[in-house]
C-alpha cells in the first residue's frame, strides 16, 4: 500500500497542494510477502456472467450502484451507466478532461469532478452543467433531493442546485493542513447530512448547511502531523440509526446520527470504509487483516489473517458472505459467521479499485486497468 497526503493552504486561486508520499510495504524492498491463499470450501457457486471495459482507474473513482444498473468512470474521464443484469451500455459518455473523483448519482443525474476542480453534472450521457471548485475534491459527490452536495481538500461542504449548478450554501470547518488524499464520507441520513471532518463526524441541514451535530470519532495521535491524520474515510455501514464509521489508521467508531452519541468506538489500524448486517460490522485493516465487530458492543466477533498482505478492498456484505477484492485482481468470499474462505473469483490480474458492488442480483467489480465484471449465483 501506498498511502499520499497533501498539504493544502488557501490562495486567490484556490487549493493549493503540496504532495507527500509515505512509502508503506508496497514500495518496500522488504515488504511481507503473502501466505498461499487457503483452502476454499466451494459452497458457493458464482459464474463470470459479462465483461465490459472503462479504461484505466487510477485515482480515487468507485462505481455508483442505482437499482439494477451501475456507474463507473475511468481516469482518462470516460464515464458510463451500465445494465448490471446484461453488461450492456445505458449510455457512456467521453469528458474532455481527465477525472479525479466520483461516481455520484442519483439513477437520473450523475456527478464526477474532474482534475481541473470542476464538478460536471450528467443526465442521459450528455452534460448538462460545470462549475468550477476554489479547492480539489477526492470524494465523490452526492446527488440527492435534487442537489448536489461537494466535500472538498479543505473540509468545505458545498451544495449545488441539481438542474443548474448554483451555489446554494457552503459550510466548513477549519482543520489541520494536513489532509488525505483520498475519499472522505460523504453521506445522506434521512432528512440529514453526514460528512467527516477531520476525526470529527458532523450532520448538516441540507437545506442551509447549519450543523447540527459534531461526533469525535477518532482523536489525533503521535508527534507529526502524518501521524494525527484522522480524517473519516468513505464507506460507512448503516443500520436504523446506526451508523459506523472508519476514522484513518485510528479507529471504527459506531454512532446514533439520530442524536450525534457515539454508542462505541475500538482502535483500528485500517484505512478503507466498512461494510455490515443487522449483528456485526466488517472492516480491513492496512495490513488486510479482516475483522468482525459486534454491531451493538464493538466487541470482536472473528478475524481473519490468511489474506494479509494482498492489498484487499473495502468489504461488501452479500448474501452469506463478505466480499472483497486484492490486489491480483482475486474476488475473495468469506463467511459472515466465521470468517473462513467460502469463495475464490479472478478477474482480470489487476487490483480491485474500490469495493465490490451489488446490483440487482449481479456482483459488479471494477479492476484498474479498467475492467468491469459482472458475477452472478449459478
């Protein structure tokens, strides 16, 4: 893994940034090598149904499931909706910019951001509108109740009106120069906002920004400032009105967001988002440990070690399984109740970029050379 900051300062014009690259074991010439994959038990049964291809993803772009179709984009500023159930293009549509963020969507409006900080909104595969940000975005925007909502490098939280693209409201909080230059959370809750802040989780009003509520999540640690880092990272596991969140190499954190409690908190060092069911939360650490929390205490259900260090995604919860990715480009299925290998599916060999997907009754995965993959139950 290789893990890239930024130090981001205020100028007239915009976010500047300075990019710090802190080498983990995937540059180190003594990294840990991998066990020898286990044993599958075979129980389950998947078949590769369809193949499509995006173009290389090399920054941080996940697909957008809506219904039984799902959104992908490539780096390049390809961008496509396809049907999760044929593999067959909804539309696809080729930007004239390279793209640094997204897919969000809401089945009929779609939103990425690009590497010149605008956002562009797209309905039926045609653009419909730009605006230009004062400050880069590596989270992918939201697009709900008809607007669409931008968080930014400099933990500002902008929304936009969906049809035109204006300015409705700003909000931010000041933090640490210091910030993560990948996904942050970025999510809607009922009738409210939830964003990260820092190790801070915030509900807004989506109507005027106001804040509702602040959470701490995870607290600043160590002697420099790579090491305070705590900003909540995307991927969070709701049930009701819990939700769970991942603070960056510091903690899993689960909270009312009805009230702004956090109902638990346990140190964790991973560095991706979580996924859950009624009874636990699943989560991956850096070094692709795998773990299982209990939804209501945070108390360890089961762990997993025989995938450590094969670069796996985030989780998705599916079916009677968890399902994540590596960086082989193997879709890996383990247990909910155990934790023990059920499944093994291989792709294409390269990595699994962000976390697999559930559309309709097909598995999509999204590899970074580009591929798409669509798996389904025999």
């Amino acid at each position: 893994m290789t893990t890239v900051f930024s130090r981001a300062w205020t100028r007239w014009i915009g976010l500047g940034v300075l990019a710090l690259t802190v080498a983990a074991c995937s540059s180190s010439p003594d990294k840990p090598q991998p066990s020898a994959l286990p044993n599958v038990s075979g129980q389950l049964a998947i078949q590769k149904v369809w193949t499509a291809n995006i173009g290389p993803v090399t920054t941080p772009l996940f697909a957008l499931v809506h219904g039984d179709r799902v959104a992908v984009a490539s780096t390049a500023g390809q961008v496509a909706l396809i049907d999760a159930a044929t593999g067959q293009d909804v539309w696809r549509l080729q930007l004239d910019s390279p793209l640094q963020a997204g897919v969000g969507g809401d089945g009929q409006r779609f939103a990425v951001i690009t590497r010149n900080n605008e956002v562009v909104a797209i309905e039926a595969g045609k653009v419909v509108w730009r605006l230009r940000l004062a400050a880069m975005s590596y989270t992918p925007p939201l697009v709900a109740g008809g607007r669409v909502f931008v968080l930014t490098a400099d933990r500002m939280v902008t929304a936009l009106d969906g049809a035109s693209g204006q300015k409705l409201w700003t909000q931010q909080r000041s933090g640490d120069p210091l910030v993560l230059q990948q996904a942050g959370l970025l999510m809607p809750f009922g009738d409210t906002l939830l964003t990260g802040w820092g190790g801070r989780l915030a509900s807004l009003n989506p109507n005027t920004g106001a804040v509702r509520w602040e959470t701490l999540v995870g607290t600043s640690r160590g002697t420099n400032e790579i090491e305070r880092l705590v900003d909540l990272v995307n991927g969070a596991s709701r049930m009701g009105n819990g939700v769970c969140v991942r603070a960056f190499q510091s903690a899993v954190s689960c909270v009312d967001a009805q009230r702004g409690s956090a109902l638990w908190t346990r140190p964790a060092q991973g560095h991706q988002g979580l996924d859950g069911d009624e009874s636990s939360v699943f989560g991956v650490e850096s070094d692709s440990k795998v773990l299982a929390w209990q939804r209501q205490t945070g108390q360890p259900v089961w762990s997993q070690e025989a995938l450590r260090f094969r670069g796996l995604s985030a989780p998705l919860v599916l079916g009677r399984s968890v399902v994540m990715g590596d960086g082989n480009g193997l879709v890996h299925f383990l247990s909910r109740q155990d934790g023990q290998a059920l499944q093994r599916l291989s792709t294409d060999g390269s990595a699994i970029v962000g976390k697999p997907l559930a559309a309709g009754q097909t598995l999509v995965v999204v590899t970074r050379t580009g591929g798409v993959f669509g798996f389904r139950p025999e």
